[in-house]
C-alpha cells in the first residue's frame, strides 16, 4: 500500500482575501454599492476558506 498523498492546493486558494476599499465620499449610494462589493468579496473569501479547512484541515 502506498502512503497517502496531500492533494495540491490550487492556485485560487492560496490567495489572500482582499483588503477592505476605503471610502472616501460622502454619498449613501457610494456605501451602499461599497457595503455590497464588501459583503461579496467576504462572501467568496469565506468559500475559499472553508474549501481549504474541508480539504486540507
């Protein structure tokens, strides 16, 4: 029998999640559209996690 192998850990992965945008406007419409890009990238950043502690953890 062969010794287990650790899968590779893909590329899109690895990378770290993005750093929160700085607002710098006054606007209710610029934070509602920077609150909703917000909430997505934490979205995706929070499957990767997840898909990296399912696999590797």
């Amino acid at each position: 029998m062969k010794g287990f192998a650790r899968p590779t850990l893909p590329a899109n992965l690895s990378e770290p999640c993005p750093p929160i945008p700085e607002l710098d406007t006054e606007s209710w419409d610029a934070l509602n559209k920077a609150y909703i890009d917000l909430a997505f990238s934490y979205g995706e950043c929070e499957m990767r996690r997840k898909a990296i502690v399912e696999v590797f953890g």
